[in-house]
C-alpha cells in the first residue's frame, strides 16, 4: 500500500512539472526505499514444504496488454475513486462453494478503501436442490423445479448454468447476508428470466415505502429495478397472469449498486466440464450486460476425470468457449487456472492433469490470457496426498477442506496482488524515463 500511495504522488508531482523539487527529492527517496524492500503486503499464508510458494504467480506465456487495461483501470480506481471493474469466475464445483473465491473477493474490495463495489451474480441454489455458497441465505415459497447444465435436460441456461421454475399462481424469493459474512448493499436489481412469457407472469421487488422503477430489456433477457434506497434483503414476488402452462424461468439475479469499486462474481456448477457452460446458449447475452474486464476460467478437473482424456477435444472445447467470451469483448482479460493436482476413485493419481497443463498454456499463448498454475503451487503430480494428510483435502484427494480453500484462496489473491505489484513497477519506471527525458 505504501508503495501504491507514494506512486501517486510521484505522478501528481510529474503532472505539476515537478514545481515542489524538495517534495519531488523526499517523496523519490522514500520510493526507491519501499521499492528495495519490496513492500506489497501479501496474505500471510501457513507454511507446507510442499508447496512451491515460488510458483504462486500469474504467467503470461505471450502477451499481457489485457491485463495492462484490466490493472490500469485497477489503478485508476484506487487512485482516483471512480469507475468499477466486473470480474467473473467460473468454475465447477470449487467454485460453487464459493469459499476461496469468496476470499478474493472480500481481499479485492478490502485492498483499498472505497472499493466495494457489491455483491453481483447470484443465484438461489437451494431452489435447484444444490449447496448454497454461506455468504448468503435463500428462503422461497411456491413449487419450483430445475435445470442445471450438467444434465440431460433439453433446458435453456445463461451464464449460472442453471435454471429454476414454476407455474404457481404466486412465488416468491427472499436472499439476505449471512449474518457471519459481509452485509451487501444494493440499489439497482438486474432478474435474468425468460422475458418472452413476460406478460404471463409480473414481477416485483418488495420495497416498503418506495416504488420500484421496472424496466425491461427484451433483446437481453432481464428485468431491472432501480430502487429508492439502498437495501440489505430482496424481496421478490412472481404472480401469473393468465392460465398459460408457460413456467417462470430464472436464470440469475445480479444485485447492483451506484458505488465504484470492484464486484467479483463467482459461476459454479457442480459436476460442470467444459462443454457443461458450452450448453449455455444466454451466456453471451449474460455477458453483454455484465460487462466484464476480467474472466477467470477454472475448468477441467470433471473433464479429464476417468480414462478416456482426449486433450485435443478439450483443447477444442475451451477455444470455443474462450471464442465466446471474446466474442463479447475482444479487449476481455482472460485468466485461465491450471486444475489442481486430484485423485481418479480415491485411489489413482491423475496423469491428466499434466496434459491439460500443456493445452492451457497453449491456448494463454493464443489468447495472451495470463496463467495461475495451481498444478505446479501444489507440488505437480501426486501432491495431492500431501495435501490431504496435511488436512487440506478431502478423502476423494479432489475437493478441498474449508481449510484448503482458504489457503487457495489466500494465494491466489497473493499472485494477483503480485502481478499488480509488477505492473506498477513498469509503470513507475516508466514515468521515471519519461521524467528524466524531460530534464535532459
């Protein structure tokens, strides 16, 4: 942080010419000091010998000028108070859980004061008969059914990987804050539903005391409430109209607000592969309204699950779904996640891993996407037996314990902040150049 806030006033002194020369002398001393020291205040994490903490960064195999928009947007955010950044994690059932992407989000927005930028994508799992990230609760009444991407359903999907349904005259939906998590806050509502039976169905956000402006956005499959406060609890009522058998349909609910700051979204879906989230038809048109500068792909372990790996398949699958995001936003930061090191039936080290490691640094080079190869953090092949006897993972040497995630999460926000770090330091340099240019 120190470093952060000393750059800042080289740059505003650079933008003055340097009119304070006593200032500009004492304010570059003292950087180069902190750049020695290399102060960038890491997580302090528990130490495994096992681990390869040297690992623990974002590689780009190729080019990072997304990255640099991504970070220089980062920057001016913290510099200057304004503007937002959408980050969007997806994932299978690591990410579901939210645990250590939940991490990363709660590190992200507490970098830097003003940075909360609000919750974002969400949605009610425990409608679809799945586990519910703990961050926050769902409470609902009518009959509802569901879709979710993993199956064999001839279903619609956006971005969740889900859908849930009904065709009760009245349903209802209520979301609030654990109360041993962040409370978040939001004034603006964005329902993602299936807006062609719109006029069959009417839905409302509950708010005492205030009307709620609805607007609707056909060509992009949502509904939008702008509030008159801020609230802590939605409160959302679907009423039926006629006696059309055309179910509600939900596929996500994206809790919004005025603030500046950064809102990390997390997608999961258990069980998800890569053609799982290929099946998602809306999750383009998702995209165009979130707007995203950042997408983090971590998928791949369910795909290489079992015997029958064909890399060149998976290869195939995730250029096209990269393709897709892209399609959206050329000038989208990609990330990808190398899977970690797992277990096939709890008794066979996977050997798939490694090739899936190959692919993703091939398609990073494609793509200038950056890397996180947690693959080699863990310790490469079979590393995930010292995980589990270090109570890190569970049995199945696949899923993490609440411990694990934590770590992950703590060194993934590590590698982040580190790439940030470098980031600065080239800017800085930068400026420096351009500074002494102008004195000669």
């Amino acid at each position: 942080m120190q470093k952060i806030i000393l750059k800042s006033i080289y740059n505003f002194l650079l933008k003055y010419n340097f009119r304070y020369p006593l200032i500009w002398f004492v304010c570059f001393i003292l950087t180069q000091k902190t750049y020695s020291q290399q102060l960038y205040y890491p997580l302090t994490t528990d130490y495994f010998n096992f681990i390869n903490y040297e690992q623990n960064i974002i590689n780009f195999p190729a080019d990072s000028t997304n990255f640099n928009l991504f970070f220089e947007k980062y920057k001016n955010l913290i510099k200057n108070g304004d503007g937002k950044l959408d980050i969007i994690h997806i994932g299978g059932s690591h990410i579901q859980a939210d645990v250590y992407t939940n991490i990363m989000r709660e590190q992200l927005q507490d970098f830097y004061p003003g940075l909360n930028g609000g919750r974002g994508l969400i949605f009610p799992y425990n409608i679809a008969k799945s586990n519910n990230p703990q961050n926050y609760i769902v409470k609902y009444t009518g009959k509802w059914d569901y879709c979710k991407n993993v199956l064999k359903k001839d279903c619609i999907y956006g971005l969740t990987g889900y859908q849930i349904f009904t065709n009760d005259s009245l349903s209802t939906i209520e979301i609030f804050s654990s109360k041993k998590h962040r409370n978040y806050e939001f004034n603006k509502i964005k329902i993602f539903h299936n807006l062609t039976d719109s006029g069959k169905y009417e839905i409302n956000i509950k708010v005492d005391s205030v009307n709620a402006k609805k607007i609707e956005f056909p060509e992009f499959g949502y509904t939008e409430f702008y509030l008159g406060k801020y609230l802590n609890i939605l409160k959302l009522t679907i009423t039926k109209k006629d006696t059309s058998i055309n179910p509600f349909r939900l596929y996500g609910i994206y809790l919004d607000t005025d603030d500046p700051g950064i809102v990390y979204n997390s997608v999961g879906v258990n069980g998800a592969s890569i053609p799982s989230f290929l099946k998602c038809s809306l999750l383009t048109n998702n995209l165009a309204v979130i707007k995203p500068d950042m997408v983090i792909l971590s998928l791949g372990t369910n795909d290489a699950y079992g015997l029958k790996f064909n890399p060149e398949e998976y290869k195939n699958n995730y250029d096209t779904l990269i393709q897709r995001i892209l399609s959206v936003n050329k000038n989208t930061a990609i990330l990808i996640t190398v899977p970690n090191d797992d277990y096939y039936k709890k008794r066979y080290p996977n050997k798939n891993t490694e090739l899936q490691e190959k692919v993703i640094y091939e398609l990073a080079t494609k793509y200038n996407a950056g890397i996180w190869n947690l693959y080699k953090i863990m310790g490469g092949f079979n590393s995930s037996q010292k995980w589990y006897l270090n109570k890190l993972m569970r049995s199945d040497r696949i899923h993490f314990t609440s411990k694990g995630y934590i770590l992950k999460g703590q060194l993934f926000f590590n590698a982040f902040l580190n790439s940030y770090n470098n980031f600065i330091d080239k800017d800085f340099n930068l400026l420096k150049n351009e500074s002494k240019l102008k004195s000669d």
